[in-house]
C-alpha cells in the first residue's frame, strides 16, 4: 500500500481492527485494471463495526470492480477529516439501520 491512495493507507486515527470488524477494501479492488461502476447508495443510514463495537455511520457511495462480485461502500462514521473509508461490504460488518435521530450522529455532518 502506499501513501498516494488514500483509501488504502492505514491511518492511525482509525481504530486499531479487531476480530468481527469490518475488512478495509483492498486496492486491487480500488485502482485496479478494467473499470469501477460508483453508484449512490440504495440505502445511506448504516452501522460498521469498527474497534469492536458498532458506530453509526452513513453510506456515501458504492462500489463494484469489474470481475469482482464483491461491493465497497464509503462509509463515513464521524465529523473528523479521517473519520472515513472504504470498506468490503458483508452484512455481519455493515448494517443497514434508520435513519439516526441522535443531534450529534451521522445527519449532523
């Protein structure tokens, strides 16, 4: 991995990962050879498992490589400039939930 692809440099701001968290996308997924098909997302108001424990998060878009069966979402967890990434989506790591009414949750941003 290196630092000019941002969606695959591990960040220290990120939670250190643990067994059942979400699995970053890999770059052959991201910048590989053929095309990427971005989509918005069907569903936007999610929870990714991430240092153990479930976050609210909103979905900011989907990705699908070409030959792969296997979707990415943007996930977006907090206000900060880090508080993002790329993500494999499956759903014992990425759920779907309604939309979160908490002021200082994911609609806030």
């Amino acid at each position: 991995m290196t630092s000019a692809v941002p969606f695959s440099r591990p960040r220290p701001e990120h939670p250190e990962r643990r067994p059942g968290d979400a699995e970053r996308a890999p770059r052959t997924l991201m910048s590989g050879p053929g095309r990427c098909w971005t989509t918005e997302p069907r569903w936007r108001w999610a929870e990714i498992r991430l240092g153990g424990r479930w976050r609210p998060c909103r979905i900011e878009n989907w990705r699908l490589h070409q030959g792969s069966t296997t979707w990415v979402a943007l996930v977006r967890w907090g206000p900060g400039f880090d508080d993002w990434g790329w993500y494999l989506h499956h759903p014992e790591t990425i759920r779907r939930t309604q939309r979160p009414i908490d002021p200082d949750g994911p609609t806030s941003w």
